[in-house]
C-alpha cells in the first residue's frame, strides 16, 4: 500500500502526539487528529500550519465513546477511510505518595488512560473489521512493562492495564485482517514529563541526569516511530525507540557525551494534560 494512508492520531495537539502527526504529514499520509478541547485543538492545528486536503483535526473527549465515535466518522467522510489509528492521549499526575492522590485525580488518570483507550480500541476494532483491514497502536509509558517507581502508582498501574489488553486484542483479531501493536517511545522531553515532579522538585534534580542520558527529543523519537508503524503488517509488532541495547551504550558513554534535554522546558508550566502522553 502506498503512503498515501489515512492516519488518526488522538491527543495530537502537543508534545510526541504532535510529533507523530508532523512526520506522518511529511510521510504523506492523510492525518486526522483531535485535541481535549475546542480551544486546544485550534491552536494545534495552527501550529500544524492549518487545515489542508491531508489534515484535519476535531475535538474530542476520549472518555466519551460517542465522541470517539464521531472521531472515527470525521476521519472516514473526510478521507474515506481509516489505516492507521494511534492511541496517544493520556495524562499523568504529578508525583507523590498515593495517599495524596484526591479520588477525583485517581478517577481522572483512569476515566483517560484506561477508559479512554477501551474506547478508542473499541471504536477502531469495529470500523477496521468492518472495512476488512488496519492496524491500532496503542501507546506505552513507563509501568507498561512492570516498571515501577515510587509516586508514579496510578500513572504505571493504568499504562500496566495497557499493556494486557493489547495483548488480549491482539489475539481476539488474529486472522481478521485487523492489527493491534505497541508503540514505545521511550524517555521523551516534554512539558508532561517535567509535570510529574512539579510538586518536587528535589527530586526532579535528582532524577534529570538520567533522563538527559536515557530522554531524547520529540524531533528525534518521532520520525523513527512513524517509519516503524509505517512498515508494520503483522499484527502484534512493538515500535520501541529505546531499546536495552540502546540504553545500555548511552549509559556506557554518558561521561563523554553531555546533554542538557531540559533547559528550555519549564517545569512549573501548566497544560491541557489529556493532548500528550
């Protein structure tokens, strides 16, 4: 198939999610993103240089399954169909002990991270069995695999959840002609990622060295994501950047190569949480 695929990329108004929609534009795919709001889909889609016959953007409330829904159907009338669709949007809470976590933020994280991806998983499945063929990523974070990191609990235990309902939907569409992958994109310095530890940030300092020699940029994890999902046809494949070969040379030549990711992010900085992962 050429490259001329119809892409959708949720929570693609910032950060990595941006970034896929910038290299899947550049690719010539026909991209489809949304945004949590009105207001923040707008402003990404100004950042993308606007609408255009390959890109088009609608709001969407992941936790509402009618709206994913009628994300999917944007896409199909705009572009007459959907290839590819990538769970991006989450959120993450700032870290601290789980006891300080307020019901309402453990609801939130889990209403976006988990209900959020049974939707947008649910609304694809159907759309793509229903045209005979695609492929849906659904993206990784840390505690995907059995990380685990003091504070990072609600974050790590709903991308956990992720991670086995992939592998349950990769076996409930085998033979359908429908793919189900992991996208991994590693340590990637963003806002969301400072947005962890802006309640501390001692240990922030503390944890900044090893992000500048594990993290790297948008601009660098992106295209390598998209060129892999772009090459994918057998089901149940993971696009991961940083692999353990990878981090164990940066470890290796930390000491000769200096990096400073961070320096023009700031950590105290506000956002739309549900438009990054």
């Amino acid at each position: 198939m050429s490259e001329n695929r119809s892409v959708v990329v949720t929570g693609g108004t910032r950060g990595i999610g941006q970034g896929l929609v910038r290299e899947f534009i550049k690719a010539g795919c026909r991209v489809t993103f949304t945004g949590s709001s009105e207001a923040s889909t707008a402003k990404g889609l100004e950042a993308l240089g606007g609408a255009s016959a390959n890109l088009t953007a609608v709001a969407c409330d992941i936790t509402d399954r009618e709206q994913v829904q009628k994300t999917w159907d944007h896409a199909v009338a705009t572009f007459g169909r959907v290839d590819i669709w990538i769970n991006n949007a989450g959120i993450s809470l700032p870290r601290k002990p789980f006891q300080d976590h307020s019901v309402s933020d453990l609801q939130g994280i889990v209403d976006t991270n988990i209900v959020g991806i049974f939707n947008g998983d649910a609304v694809a499945m159907k759309g793509m069995l229903a045209q005979g063929s695609g492929y849906i990523w659904n993206m990784e974070g840390f505690g995907s695999n059995g990380q685990t990191s003091s504070g990072l609990g609600p974050y790590g235990a709903t991308k956990r959840a992720l991670n086995y309902l992939t592998k349950v939907l990769i076996k409930e569409l085998k033979g359908t002609g429908v793919g189900m992958g992991y996208l991994s994109p590693g340590i990637v310095a963003t806002d969301l990622l400072i947005q962890d530890y802006e309640d501390d940030m001692e240990q922030w300092e503390k944890v900044k060295k090893t992000f500048n020699i594990l993290g790297d940029t948008v601009e660098t994890v992106t295209p390598y994501l998209v060129e892999g999902v772009l090459k994918t046809e057998k089901s149940g494949k993971r696009v991961a950047w940083l692999t353990p070969a990878k981090a164990g040379g940066r470890f290796a030549t930390a000491r000769f190569k200096k990096r400073d990711l961070f320096d023009q992010i700031d950590p105290r900085k506000t956002m739309d949480q549900q438009d990054a992962s």
